[in-house]
C-alpha cells in the first residue's frame, strides 16, 4: 500500500480512491533536503510509479512556512560541499574528488528524476518558501500550482555554486520566457507566486496552502476517474516529445497507440459517455 | 486554380490576390471529422504548397457553433477506435492489429502534417467549439486566432485515449507553459479564448468569427503582399529551427540564403521603398 | 582594460567594479550595422569573455531615438545584397556567388555568435527604433529589458529577405509563443515595449532609457557581486540545456560542477553568509 | 497482386512464396534512370510495404551489362541539370530557380526513400556497371550483395554534381570505412566488387549475376519463412537506431515489442521448434 | 570484495591486481539466461563500476561448450513470452499485457545497460555457443574477442521476436557494416568467429577459450597498470561521443578534461617515464 | 599565395596546379607539436580553406622516422600538463584552474577543427612515428593513407590522460571497429599499418614514404581537375551527414544543390565529356 512508504521525512496518504498525497515532513527545518531525503523522495516516486492502486499523485509539504527551503547547509557543509564526504585516510587529488562529486551529483539526480519519470501525474502544491530544491523538484512535476504567499529563488548562485540537480536544465523546457529564466537564476533573487503565474512557470495561484491543496485535488480527483491508459500515455508521450523532434515524437505515439488503442477503456469511454454513466476502468 | 480544390467538406476559396481560404465545411455534424477528411484537407494543403497563385492561407470553418469538434465519434466507433476497420474473415493476432493501427495513425498524420509542411504561411482562425483535431490541426498552422468565444478542449482523454495526430507532440514546441499543457491535456477540460492568448497558444482574440476573419484577412493580405521568397524562406527556417539546434539553425539559413539572397525581390523591395511605390513580385 | 576595446563606433566602459558597459555609437545613423560592425562588436565580445575584471556586461545605444535601425541598408545595397560584393573581374556563376554568399552570411554570424558565447552574462537595453539585427542580437544577451518607448520590427521580410543573423534559429527557443513568432516575423510590423513583455521576448519594460539602464546596472552589479564561478557555469548550463535533452544536460552539469564545486567560492559564501559579511571571490 | 505493379521499365514477380523480385528493366540504356523511373520504382515499393502477401524483396537489374549506369544523362541534360525544366514564358530569377530545384531533388528522393521505408526486407543484387543511382539506390537497401564483374562508381564529381538522392547522406552510415567513402566519392572513381566487399559496403561477391540471385533467393526464402512479426520488427528497430541514440533505441524498441511480443508467431515458433515441423506463420 | 559478489550462476574473482574476472557459470543449461541472471549480472556491473580495487574486467562464461545459448526459452514460454507472467486473477486488456511487457523489457535492458555504463573497461572473451544474449551483452563492452570454435546468432527471429535487449540497437554503432548486420539479423543465421573478426565484430580471435582467456588478461593487466584516470576517462568520452555529435564530443571532453588533467597521474606517468620505472597510480 | 603561408614549423608549396603540400617540419623534434604549432597548422587549413587556388590539400612531415611524435612532451610538462602554465602570483583554486584549463583545450581543439572544416579535401600521409596528435590530426582529414612502416599509437593513457584533441570524439565516426577503437585506445599500444589497413583507419599503405606521396599526388590531381563546385560540396555533404539523421542529411543537400545545380560546371563537365576534351572550371 502506497501510506506504507512513508518515513521519517515523508508522509504517504491516499485520501482519495486513486489518488496519493506526498507531503514533505520536515517543517521545524523548513523542510530542508539532505542527501538521504533526495533518495528517500525517488524511492517512494519509483514505487507509486507502478502502484496500480494510484492514478494521481499530489506532492506538497508540512507546515506553513515552507514548502522547501532547499539544500540543508549545514548537512552539506558537512559533506559534498566542503569535500569532507570526500575525504578519506589519504587526502585526494583534484581528479579523484572530482570523480566522487560527479556520482555524487548523479546519485542526487538520480533521486530527482524519478518524479519526472513516474508513470503517474503529479501535481506539484507550492507555499511560502520554495527556494533551491522547490525548483529542481518542481520542474519534475506535471502541474505546478501554489498559494499566493509563495515565495520561490533559485537560491544556488547565492552560495556559490550552479544548481546542478534539474533546474537549470528543466527550466528552458518548461515553456517560460529565457530572459526571466536568465534573470531570476544568475541573481538568485527571490519571486513572488504572481511574477511565477505570468511567466507560466505556476499554472494556478490560490489564496492560501489549503486552497491550493484543495485545487490540486479536484484536478487529482479527476485525473484519477479517467481511463488511467489514456492518462499516462497522455504523460508519457508529452514528456518524450519535449526531447525530441516533431517527427520522432509523432512516430513515437503511433507505435505507442498501436498497443493502447487496443484498450477496453476507449469502449468503456464511449458507451458510458452514451449511456451517461461514470466508466469504471481496470488497473494499471 | 485553388477553387477547383473544394471537396465535400472543404470550400476552397481565393477571396483576394494570393489569399486563399480553405473552410470546413460539415456544419451539421459541428465539422467533426472522418478519417477521409484528414485525407482531403491534406490534400488541399500538399496542393497549395506548391501553388503560385497563393502566397497566404486562412483556414475557417463554416457556421457559428463550431470550428470542430473533433473526431467523428459515430465514425470512428464503427472503425479503427472499435477495431472494427481492423477485421477481416480471420481474426488477427494482437501484433498484427498493432501493425495495422499503427499504419493507420501515420496515415492520419500524414493528412495533418501536409498543413504544417505546406511551403505557405497558414492563419487558424477558430470560434466556437474547438476540440480535440482543432488542436491537432492548429498547431501545424503558423497563426492561431480565434473568436471570443471558442472554446478548447484537447479531449481525448475523455473517450479513452492519448492524442496521437500531433497535439501531444507539438503542444510542447509552441513556446506555451509545460505546466498549463500538462493541466488541459490531462484532464481535457475545456478552457477560453482568454485563456488560450494568456498562455499564448494564440495570439489573437476577437470579438466574433467574423472579426476575427477580418483580422486574419489584414494579416494575409499584408503576407501577401511581401516578398514570397522571404515570407516563405521564413516560414522555412523557424520551422527547422524549432527541431534543431542553434547551430544548426544558424548553418541551415546560411545555407539557404546563399540562393535566396540571389532574388530580384531584394532589390525591388529595396528600389520601390526608395521610390515610394508598392514592389510587385514576381510568383514563386 | 575593457575601455581600450572602444572603437569608432562602440563605447566600452566600466563603470562599477566588475560590470562593463558597451555602447552602440553611431547615433546619427540610428545606431545601424555596417558588416564591419558585426566584426567588431563580435571582437569586444570575444575579448570581455576572457577578461577577469570584467563579470557582468550592459549592451546599450548611444542616442534617444534608437537601439539599433538595423542593418545600414545604404552600405549592405553596395555590397552583399546587391551581388557587388561578389563581384570580380569576371562575372561568377550562380553556384560560385552562393558560395560567396554562404561564407559572407556565416562571416556576420560568427560576430553576433561571440555575444552569445561570450562567458559572462549580459544584459541588453534597448530603447526607440529596435529593428532587424536589434532582434538578431538581443536573442544572443541573456537579459533583454527596453524602455516604454520601444519599437521593435524584424524588420527582414520588408526588405525582401529571410533574416538570417539568429533571429528566426534563436527566437523558437527563447520560451515565447509561437504563433506570435511567426505573426511578427512573418508581416516584419512593429510590436511595442508591451506588447514584447507581455509574450515574454523582454523580462522588464521601464519608463525611459535611462531608467532601464538604472535596472540594468542593479541587475549588473548584483550579478558581479556573486561568485563567477556560480554566474558563469549558471549561464554555461542554461545555455548548454536550451539545445540539448534533459538527460544531456543533467549529465553536463555533473561533469561541470565534479571540478567548480571544489571551488573556494562555496565556502566564502556560506562563511561570509553566517558571519554577515560580503564574500569577495577570487577572479575569474 | 504483386505482378500487376510491373510497369514500362520494372518487372516485378512473385517466383516464390512471399519473395517478390524487382527488376530493373531497361537494358537498351544500362537501365539508367530517368526522373520517371524513380518515382515509378518508389511506387512499387510502397505497394509492396504493405502487401500481406510479400515478406522478403530482391532488387535486380536486366541484361548482363549493367545493374544501373545512373542517371540517363541525356534525358537529364534536357530536363533539370539545364535548367531547362525550369524555364517558363518569364526566365525566372536565380531564387525562384533554386526554389524549383529544391522542389524537384526532394520529388526524386523520395522515390528513393521508399525503398528504405518499405516494411520488407530488400536484399539488392548487383552486377555489371553500377554507377551513380545504384549506389544511391543500394544503401536503401538492407542486404547489398553483387556478382564479382560489378564496377561501382560514385560517378556524380565526374558529372559537375555532387550526389543528392541520398549516396553522399547514406554511405556515412552503412559503417564502411570514412577515409575509403572520401576517397570513391571525391574522385568519382570505378572501384571493383571485391574493394566492395573488403571495405564492407556489399556483404556478399558471388561468381556471376545468376549465382548472386541465386544466393538472394536462398536469403528471401529464409527471411520469407520467418515470422514476419519477427523480420519486420527487426528491420525496423535497426533502421531506427541508425538514426537515433542507444538510450532512445532501446526505449523504442520496448515500446514496440510491448505490442509485438504478444503476436501468436513466438507460440508457433518455440512449439513449431519443439515438434520438429515448419511454422506457418499468419500474413502481416 | 569484489569476490563477495559472487553468486548461483556467476563467479566474481580478481586473479591479478585491479583485474576482476566474472564468469557466467550455468553450463549445464548452456549458460543461458533467465530474467534473474540479467538482474544479477547487471548488479555485479553495478557494484564493480565503483569499486576502486577494479580497474579492468573480462566477462567469460563456465564450460567449453558455450558462452551463452541466449535466453533460457523453457523458462520464458512460462513467463512473459507466453503472457503468462502477465496474468493474474482477471485476464488484463492488450494495451494492459503491453504495459506490463514494456516495464518487463525495460527491467531486462536495464541489467544488460549497467554493463555498458560500468566506468571500469570490460573485455568480453566469448567461445563455442554464443547466441541470442551473448550479442546484447557483448556489445555492451568494450573490447570483444573470442575462440576460433565460437558460434554466433542473433537468434530472435527464429523465435518469433525482435531483439530488444540492446542488439538491434547497438549493432549499428559497432562499426560494423550494416549490410551484413542485416543479413545476420534477418536470418538469425550462424556466423563464425573468422566471420565475426573480418566483419570487426570482434577485434581478436585465438585458437582456443585458454588462449582467448590468456590475451584478455594480458590486456587487461596492461589496461590496470595505467593511469585510471587516463583509461576511465577515456572509456567515458568515447562512448559519450558515439551518441553525440563531433561537435558536442569535443565540448564534453574538454569539460572533463579540466578537472581530470589537474590529476597527480600525469605527473606521475611523465616521471616515472624519464626515471624508467613503473608509476603507481592512486586508487579511483 | 599559399606558399606565404610557410612559417618556422610548416612549408607550405604548390608542387601542381591547384595542389597544396603542407609539411610538418620539426624533424629533429620527431614533428612533435607544441601549443603554438596547433594554432598555427589551424591558420593554414583556415587560410586555404577559402583560397580559390588551392583544390586539393596534402599533408605530410619532413623527415622518414615521424609523421609527428604526437604533444611535444617537455614543453607541455612546463605548461598545461603541469598546471604551470595556469599559475599566476596567486595560487588559483580548483575551480579557476579547471576554467584555465578547458579555455586550453578549446584553444588547441580550434586549430585542430580548421582541418575537418576547411572547405578543400585533405589527403593526410602518413609515416614512421605516427603518434597521438597524428591521430587526432589525421581524424580531420578527408583521406589517411601511410607508408607500410608507419607505427600508430594513441599515446594519451600512457602519460595520464585521456586525448582531448578529437581523437577520442573523431575515432568512432570514422567507420571502424569500436571493438578495435577500444583496444587501442584503453592500452595506448602501437600499431601497424597494415592493422590501420584491415580495420579501415588509412585506405591505403605503401611501400614508401615516397610512394605514398605519389599516390597522394595522384589523388590531388585527381580531385583539383574536377569541377570545385561538385568536389568541396560533396566534402560538405558527407561532413554534414556524419552527424545528422539521414532525413536532416536529404534535407541539406536539396537546400544545398538549389544553388549549386545552377553552376555551369555541369554542363562544362557534360559538354566535355560528349567532347572529349578535359573541362576547365572556373575558380571557386
């Protein structure tokens, strides 16, 4: 069951049939990551990825101050940051630390990208602070929305570094202008919920975290009570295609639908939508 | 001449100097569309690419409650989303339909991709209803209007299935919000003309088909009256541009120019602006 | 020093510590481009991006009344446009003034090219007439703000030709809408300072010229006061991503940050942010 | 039926079960290729792409003298290569012309292309002259093999051309040896079956055109006997991967198999196996 | 220990210093593969990518009759290949059994991928029987040689399917020609191992499995003694610019380089050159 | 002229109409390389790469025991290899040598790119000694051929490093064995001519320095008396292809032969043949 992957950090519900609610649980240190959370995070993606009890999943945070206020410094000054995690009996050379930052990095990555390569939507609920890591993360998800006190920086030029976890990568192809892109990552200054709707970086703003919460999960809701076929193919076809060509991408969905549009689910769509009834479809 | 095109459901029209208008033409049915129509609009296109009595295109569709509506469902329930189109005397094996409906999406994509390939500039303009093919189709197009109130949905996920004539794939090329994408092709809810130019899908809205037919003929018009081998070189080298690289874009239109620079328009454009009078180019 | 790069007509400056200012200065010919001027303006670029006194670069225009007119159409009538440039002793075939024509083309490019590779981020201000290879450049900065009274044009079709300086290649990956895209590039019309805010091509409209260069040097000076390894390998990977796959760019960036995360800056900056001093970082 | 696509200058049979052979017929003129030809030669592979009844394809040539001597010259020097084709009552300006050329390359490459795209396994037999068209023609192809009198010839240098129906595009890609396709393609040299063979462009040199086809016709009825499911899936996963990277092909290939892996041929194969007996596998 | 890794069916041993051997050890069933050995083995490749006792592997197989038979077809007709893996308590719709087998194919290719991912160079030393997953797992590594007696095929089609676990799609980027990589893949047909060398499938043949075994560890040996910075450095930029451009290969190996030439190894090998005396290189 | 291009390291000569030679020539030095001569060999292949008499380029190197002897160790040892060349009065920290250093290697890779991108074909002949930079500079040229005493050897890993300069990019684009390119690489060994031969890195070996000079001389010739406009665009083309999908690959070359058809080298070259009279084409 998808709430047995809870942990320390993280708690996992499924308020609604279909539909599981990840919340980062963290609060008294603004939900800050450490290394472990990262991969914590993955592992429960990766799971609900195939949990056919799951058909849409929200991702928010506890507490009202933060969703996350990123990286947790003071873990990371006690490791990769520094190059203390580096360090063993015999002091490295450049190349050497080098090779330990870049899996390193990767490990961090690899945590990251199983939201974005989840087999189910996510909908991303945004409050408060939302700096650093609310950002690589965020881009995974399907659907960002947030509550109007949202305060969302690119936070990593102001400790020195380059964000190396997704978001300087996923930005450009989210669809959002690059000047502004430019401008909020090389100053790392912070912007308001309103400034990330009229970019188009949020597609939704609400009043408060609840609001927010409540939006993400009506759309959830009706993600969830359509053919989950349709759904995660809808996603899976997206996504490729943001990577690829026009061409590719559209012999992408016909080998794709070759198979999918061998479903039930179309049948059960269409007679239920004649007969006016709600369709049940199978698993997946 | 482009008139002798028109076809059951299409009227094609040439109502200014180089200025063609294809409207689709079944409004009792909300212009949904069988698999032969697909067909038939390509058809139109791949004509007029080539055509040197045209220089711009309008595409409409003909009464007040609908651009289209999509998918004929009543046809295709009887054919390929049924698997009816796919029997014959003996029943095929899973792989074997696979093949077949994979032959028949590419062919449907075929039909569509002649109006992105068309070598003429295309100006969408919607109203009314516009489902599920108005969004394959506009998004081959160059310009989306529309009328105030149309209204859009990408609603395939509603009978069952993931878009496969191009929605999908080119929603994510059209410098739109991922996050707004995701949200409409997921849930395949409908959205507003005023929704559709914040999010900058289109980039026009007016107050009624009919205004919104005036503005695409100005717009026309103005195409018209250019340079063809500079509004069509144009068209050319966004549309490689969007599936490459900056390099190679930049390699790509060197290329081309190294011809096209070699046109008389460049001097008559150049000679008539001096002399203050209208350039009349010669036909490509 | 940076200012020993000023030349006839380009103003090189440094006003604030670490920010260099590059003015455009042939304002009695609304700041037009000769193909000289290409070089040159490519030259000063090429050179500031190895200049470790110099982190953050303002591009702006001598003059009220404009930005840029875009290429000096007297002087481009004389050579390239008009075939003369290509013109020896003996009359040369088609195939031989393409030729000539491909390496003129990729010449010109390879100027504006250095802006964009320049290492150092860059902010462009433009004002009044902002036309042609105004449109071609700016794509190149990374920031793009103009005053009120902005009036942009790509201008290219008007004079018979396809632009092919970066405009129509970099334009479809600077994140803003499409059909808006080919509705100005393909009717050459002027858009206004808000209306190129409103789609995203400029990230801040101000008042007057001199207001958007009060921004611009906030902007400079805040981007020069962090760590140039941070701003630096921030712009490197944004840029890197905008033409490669998700999965290319994640890659990228561990390999980048497996050598600048051993940088000293990290630590200066998380230090002087506990102490609540301002870190000074080394050159770049 | 496959027969019935035989036309002025290809024959086309059925000579066994599933193999259809493809003969180039003009022996009169070493089989050279009119602008005709290829879109009629183009023509018979689509049909036979998805012709049920055809599950491997031989690619010969009449006569003894030559599998092709390439282009017919003297049709070519009234048409295209002269520009003649392109002349009208107006003698149209250099672009206009270009335009036109672009037009009629891409019509004659994609009677090529069809070679390629066809869903059948094409095994090419060559012999005798082989020059310019065969070898654009060849590389289309999946199996090239030859008797040993076979002389090729990238023969377009000789001509004042370089090669443009996919030899210069496509030999890069056969993985033969770079330094040795520079070496035939810039000096339009003959090279012999045997360098051929030593360098990897043909798999096979048999003692004389008939022991070619003979070897062919072993190799279609091996591949005919197969499971077309099987065969087809196969070529078209290589031909995919060619183009593509080794992440994206092993994704498209489990996209594709997750349909084609429950054909009924894999039962019938392993129990066919199993029984000592043939397999009969159903149409395709 | 790397020994430590050793399990039921592969034995993991380090006989030389940085040499680590792993044999596949299932000879009584012919060394074929069931779902779990590829997990297993992908696992080890895992493990010994990062374990920095290791700088070289050889990939060898238990008995003399076979490297490998391929898939153990008597455990595949009960699982996937029958569908019957996919069943459970209600019978699941085709595009449902598709969704499974594409998970199930991504699961395998993903043991079989950490063999072409591990940073450590692999030598595959093949012999007698070496069919189906011998190919797919061989061309995951690095250097291929084999025994006079050994027997390949691709052998998938014999059995009803296309192979998906790397072969098809890594073949085409072997450097191998692609007429005879069709031939081989289309008939499933035998080839020998002086048919495999003369194609440069493999780059060694020896007169027997001992022999082969021999020159793999002298290879290996030499491969140790280097500077593995140096050698995994140079394992990684080769198979990155096997999927990029020339272009982007240059880019990346210079970002690598800047950290890995900051290495003690170089200073170390250029010293202990002019000093005649073997350098020893720090752990990696 | 090209003969101005001589400098001290490089002789520069046009022993035949329209044939350059350039000559390596440090023979006391074994040819070995210094940062300077990279820059330097660059500036000649750019010069020549747009000079209209020079059609055909060979490269060789003065003296009979090296071609070149690869990075001239002990200046690079007081340079970049040793960080010396990075030091300033303050000791940079990691992050700003790595900067330093990538800058270097771009640098170098530059001069080394003017090989593969100047226009004109470039035989490269190769000799005795052959040891890395004659593998990343010969990678550039159109066609290797050596003398059969030519000993090769990618040299990197045995001093530390990986090759930066193209080799390690360049190799697997080449059409040879990556089981082969592997091998060599990963040991750093030598290897004949006769291997470089079977494998298909050099399409020729003879017996001499000389005679291979002779051969390359015919070759020149060969290509200098074809029409220019049909030899450096069929350089172009194949160039092009190598690294795009061979859709992009029949894209280009229509673009490119719109102009390039219009060249009166064809109809010189037909008329000529029908002559029998050698063509003389007009320069390019």
């Amino acid at each position: 069951m998808a709430s047995s992957l809870s942990s320390e950090f993280f708690n996992v519900s499924v308020p609604a049939e279909y539909v599981a609610v990840i919340e980062i649980n963290r609060p008294k240190k603004l939900n800050s990551f450490t290394h472990e959370m990262f991969t914590d995070l993955g592992a429960i993606f990766k799971n609900l990825s195939s949990d056919p009890e799951v058909r849409a999943i929200i991702l928010t945070a506890a507490g009202e101050r933060a969703f996350t206020a990123g990286l947790d410094i003071t873990a990371a000054s006690q490791g990769a940051l520094s190059g203390e995690g580096q360090k063993g009996p015999v002091e490295k050379d450049t190349a050497r630390k080098a090779w330990d930052l870049r899996r390193h990095i990767k490990d961090l990555q690899e945590g990251v990208n199983y939201i974005e390569s989840c087999e189910k939507p996510v909908i991303c609920v945004m409050h408060g602070i939302s700096y650093g890591a609310a950002v690589d993360i965020s881009t995974c998800c399907d659907v960002r929305i947030c509550s109007k006190d949202t305060i969302f920086s690119v936070r990593e030029v102001a400790i020195g570094l380059a964000a190396d976890l997704g978001t300087l990568t996923r930005l450009g192809h989210t669809g959002v202008p690059m000047s502004w892109i430019k401008d909020v990552c090389l100053t790392a200054r912070d912007f308001s919920a309103q400034e990330a709707m009229t970019m188009g970086f949020v597609s939704g703003v609400y009043d408060s975290k609840a609001a927010a919460l409540d939006r993400a999960m009506v759309l959830a809701k009706d993600i969830a009570a359509a053919s989950p076929v349709a759904v995660q193919s809808t996603k899976a076809v997206i996504n490729y295609s943001r990577d690829h060509t026009v061409a590719d991408g559209l012999d992408y969905v016909a080998v794709w639908n070759a198979a999918m549009l061998q479903t039930q689910d179309v049948k059960d769509a269409l007679f239920s939508k004649k007969e006016k009834r709600v369709p049940k479809f199978a698993k997946l």
